[in-house]
C-alpha cells in the first residue's frame, strides 16, 4: 500500500551439543554392552528429540484483526491471521524497518520503475529512492506478497548472489518457517507499520492499513475469492471506470503491466479502503455515485468468508 496523499548457539560457554561422559563404565561381558549400546542410544534419540523441541522456532500466535490492531512492540512481530493461517502479519517497528523488510521486493513485484527480471543492489534501490524523492521509509505503508512472489525474490537474489540485509534475512526465515519457501506452497505475508506518538503513522491508518492489507491476503490465498474479484472486474465494471481506477494506480507506480495486481489494488481501494486519506472518489474522477453503487454491488455478490463482514465493518478501535 502506497503512502496516503498526504548456526550453533551457545550457552554458558559450551555447545549445546557437547556430550559429556562422568565417569568411566566397566568393561562388561557382550550382552551387558549390548545392554548399555541399546540403552545408550535410546538416551540419545530422546535427547535428540527433546533438543530438537527446545530449539525449533515457536509457531507463529494466531490472532484476530482487532488483535493484531491494538499490539504494540518495538520488535517485530509475527502473527497468523486467526480467519485464515495461511496469511502472516508482520508487525512493524515503524515504517523505516518495515522498508528494510519489504521495499526490494515492493521493486521487483509491483513497481512500474524497477525491472521485473532482476533484483535491484541496495546501492541501486538507494540511488532509485533519491531520484523520486522517497525514502526507505516511505516507499509503502503497507505490504502484501503472496508465497510466489518471495520465492521468486529470494531465487533472484540467489542467482544474482546479491546480499540481503538483516531484516531481509529475517523475512526469508519468516517465509522458511511458514512453509512459503516450498515450490508450490501457498499463503501471503502482509505488514503493517507501529502506530502512536513518534511515528508517522497514527491509530486510524494503521487500521486503515490493515484492514486493506487483509483484503489482500485474502485475494492470494482464496482463489474463488480471487476469481470473483477478477470477474467482478471485468464485468461489472465499465471499461470507463477500469481505466480510472488504473490510471490512479499508476500515478501511484504501480506497473500497469501486471493485470493482476491492478485487478487486486483495484477492489482493495474500492471496497477495504475507506479513508479520505487513503482513497477517495475525486482520485480516481469519479463520481461518488459510481463508488457507491460498485461498492453495494461487490458486496452483495461477494463469496460469504471471513473478508466479507469487513467490507462493511467499522475499523478496529484504540484501547
């Protein structure tokens, strides 16, 4: 979501894995060390088994919009959207880290100004930012890719045998631990920013921005939802209106070339973005009529899940 107009570790000194032996076992005749063999190896499947619970990452909490909304860390923070798992939802520090995170793939997925064939160097991202007057920070106030997409970010970096930086890093570990990095997995990562005093992002846009990244999420993992979105596109919607809905993504750099993010960024503003700040109908040139009845329309035609109820829902609330 674009801006709005305005290794071994260590403990104690010693390897985790150190074996250590106390004392000296007697030599014994072949049955008792077949004894102490046998019994020896079940101590060390055990040990194998209870060290491998003890250091496997955590499962990711579940949690619901409101949830998600009113949390506050100044870490990141991984959630499972409790109405669909398969969407993760990173949790920003603030915007800056948030684009550390993200921006290099915002480039190589949706941006019409960065090459879709290759993963840009940080010194060429960089450089790219200067030139249009952004920074790290604001490049998106939210993020939303589906598995493929990550997959295909990190396969180019692979081959390009470009460096990620730390939060870069930390977002291919989120995705290997999800399960998103196997050929064919699906799911989606969405983020959003920290909100409250000292960040450029306040309560409500936060929210704002939540609730349209979930949209998206629902868009990559459903794919009757994301049929319907495409057919409602296509047919409900006059080619007039389909152009002005382009035309206001595309001064927003996104690629019109990629027919399916216009498609998802279309409905997410039309339906899950209702704030003046964000999305309004004199952006887009039309008339707030128009606006009005696509959106009656879209959600009464819409498949009843989960996403539905928040096309017409007020946003989550502080405190």
């Amino acid at each position: 979501m674009v801006p709005p107009d305005n290794g071994s570790r260590r403990r104690g000194g010693h390897l985790d894995d150190t074996v250590r032996v106390n004392r000296p076992v007697k030599k014994r005749g072949r049955f008792g060390v077949i004894v102490l063999t046998v019994a020896g190896v079940a101590v060390a499947l055990v040990a194998a088994v209870l060290g491998w619970v003890a250091m496997r990452p955590a499962p990711f909490q579940l949690a619901s919009e409101g949830q998600i909304f009113r949390h506050v860390s100044p870490h990141f923070t991984v959630f499972r959207f409790r109405d669909d798992p398969l969407v993760l939802v990173v949790d920003c520090p603030d915007l800056h880290a948030q684009g550390l995170m993200f921006d290099r793939v915002a480039a190589l997925i949706e941006k019409a100004d960065a090459p879709k064939d290759r993963v840009l160097s940080q010194a060429a991202f960089k450089a790219k930012l200067a030139a249009v007057d952004l920074t790290i920070g604001t490049y998106y106030y939210g993020d939303d890719y589906p598995a493929h997409a990550l997959r295909q970010f990190f396969r180019l970096v692979r081959a390009e045998h470009l460096t990620l930086n730390l939060q870069e890093r930390r977002l291919r570990a989120i995705a290997a631990q999800a399960g998103f990095l196997t050929p064919g997995a699906n799911g989606a990562v969405i983020s959003i920013p920290r909100a409250g005093p000292g960040h450029r992002v306040g309560w409500r846009a936060r929210a704002v921005i939540l609730r349209h990244e979930l949209s998206h999420g629902a868009y990559f993992t459903n794919p009757v939802y994301r049929a319907f979105v495409h057919r409602f596109y296509n047919t409900v919607m006059t080619a007039a209106e389909r152009a002005a809905f382009q035309d206001f993504l595309v001064r927003q750099g996104y690629d019109a070339d990629y027919r399916g993010l216009i498609v998802n960024e279309t409905l997410a503003y039309l339906i899950f973005t209702r704030d003046k700040d964000f999305f309004r109908a004199e952006a887009v040139g039309l008339p707030r009529a128009t606006i009005t009845a696509l959106r009656a329309q879209f959600v009464a035609t819409m498949p009843d899940f989960w996403l539905k109820p928040l096309a017409t829902a007020p946003l989550p609330l502080k405190g």
